[in-house]
C-alpha cells in the first residue's frame, strides 16, 4: 500500500507540473493574441477643442489634448497678409460655406504653425475643432475622416513640418484625401499643413535635366511634376519669409510688453534682442518669443 501511495502521489505532482506548464503556455498565447487585436474601444471627449491621433498595436484611436497650446492671433505679428487670409478661409470653413485646405510654406519660426493654433482659439467657440496628426499616421487619414465624418463640429485636420519621398505610405494617403480618391472628403473635414519645403518633397539638381523644350516653352519632367502634383491639391497657398531687422525688433518689444516688462525697459532690450538673433543665426518670431521670455525671467523679481 505504501509503494502504490508513493506512486499515486509521484503522478498527482506530475499531472499538476504539467497543467502549471500548460496555463502558462496558454497565458503567454493569449497575451501575443491580443496584441495582434485592436484595442478597446476608447471613448472621445468631444467637448475637447482639440485632439491627437494616436496609435497603439498599429490601431489608431482620437486622443482629447487636455491642455493646448492657446495662442492669440492678435499675438502673431508681421504675417498680417498671411492671417487674414487664413482668419477669412477659416471663418468660411466653419460658417458652412465652401472653404480651402492651407499649406503653409516658408521660413521656420515665422508663424506657420502659431497661426493654425491661433485660428483654432478664435473660433472653437463656434464648434472648430482641431486633429494634429504626426507624418507618420497619414495611412489612418480615411480612419480619421469617417470617424468625424458624422459629427456636427468643424475639423481642420493639422499636419505639422510635412516632408516626403515619393514612396512614402503617407504621401499617397494625403493625396487621395485632398483630392483623387473615389470617395468625397466631407464637407466638416480640412486639411491644413505646415512645411518648410514649397512642394513638400526634395528636389535634385538632376530632376531639372528632366525637362524638355518645346518651341519657347519649358515643360518639367515627371519627378517635378509629381512632385508638384501633391502641392497643387491645397486651395490655399501661404508663403512665410524671415523678418527683417524692424519686424524682429517690433515681435520683441510685442511679447515684452505682454510678459510684464515696461515700456521703458522694453525698448531699452532692443541691443540685447539684437545680439540673440545673431547667436540664434535667425530673426524669427520663434527667436523673439524666446528672448522675451529670457529677458523677462531675468528683469523679473526674485520669488
């Protein structure tokens, strides 16, 4: 009796060895199957005024921005041109009449993306919503529009410092929802995105050897003109350029005021604000803020 109970209890361990072993392996299955599986849906904060487009497991979800950044286009100066246009396609846009995407181009630290920010705090209240969207999730694009297709508010979807090459996955899907894809972008839905590069995408020496005359003309080749192909599909074209020394100089003395320097100390930092552009290499509205924002810590009283 005792060799059968030794025996019995030797095979009870076993069998229990290897139903442990089991659960693991069943465990860790389970694990890798639901990676491979879209997330929970996760629910929107639509009185959010503006919104991220986050990916997890390659499934994108619409992700409530608790804080903007809020910028006042009063604010922005020496783009006057360029704010109002944008101010008038945007009122448009949002007052239910026919309305442009916007590509802006230019200059860094001009504007570009301050003016997109801005439009959306002058008119949130009025149902804009804003949807920033990284380069590399332009593929969800027609995720993104069918999600907000339904809704009653106004998107503009935003693309910050777009560049491509040509093979890229979402070059493609920004050029099907501008315009060229079988299905119609809906009337609450803009693209408004920001570049450095005119056309979006690099452009060689050799791509000029490309282009052919025909009697006095000049016809570019196919890498150009697919180039300029994706560029051509936004209505609204802003062009930004770097300040001179008066507007720099008059951005400084703007954002001084605002952070409490006096007029007199104000305008007596223009030699400072000089010297920081130099250093920087740049007379921007980027430059500015940030010598504003230096100079006024230091005047500041100690806390």
């Amino acid at each position: 009796m005792r060799y059968f109970s030794i025996t019995n209890r030797e095979s009870l361990t076993g069998n229990m060895n290897d139903l442990a072993t089991f659960i693991a392996r069943a465990e860790a299955l389970l694990a890798r199957v639901e990676s491979l599986l879209p997330p929970a849906p996760v629910a929107i904060d639509w009185k959010a005024h503006a919104f991220r487009w986050r990916t997890r497991n390659s499934h994108g979800y619409l992700e409530a921005v608790k804080h903007p950044h809020k910028i006042r286009l009063a604010d922005l100066q020496g783009v006057d041109e360029q704010k109002a246009r944008i101010e008038r396609n945007t009122r448009q846009f949002v007052e239910g009449r026919t309305a442009n995407n916007v590509l802006l181009t230019g200059a860094r630290g001009t504007g570009k993306s301050s003016l997109i920010k801005g439009v959306l705090g002058k008119f949130a209240a009025k149902g804009l919503r804003l949807i920033e969207v990284d380069k590399s999730d332009l593929v969800h694009l027609p995720d993104i529009v069918e999600l907000i297709a339904p809704r009653a508010e106004r998107f503009i979807i935003f693309c910050d410092d777009l560049s491509f090459e040509a093979s890229e996955p979402g070059y493609k899907a920004l050029k099907s929802i501008l315009d060229g894809s079988i299905a119609g972008t809906p009337d609450n839905v803009l693209i408004y995105a920001t570049s450095n590069r005119r056309h979006l995408m690099p452009e060689y020496m050799a791509e000029n050897l490309e282009a052919q005359r025909v009697g006095d003309e000049i016809h570019p080749g196919e890498t150009v003109e697919e180039k300029i192909s994706l560029s051509d599909r936004f209505g609204l074209w802003l062009s930004f350029y770097p300040f001179d020394q008066d507007h720099y100089l008059a951005i400084c003395t703007h954002w001084l005021r605002q952070l409490g320097v006096d007029e007199g100390a104000a305008l007596a930092a223009r030699q400072e604000a000089l010297r920081w552009s130099l250093e920087r290499g740049s007379r921007s509205g980027r430059a500015a803020w940030q010598f504003a924002r230096d100079y006024a810590g230091r005047m500041a009283p100690g806390k």
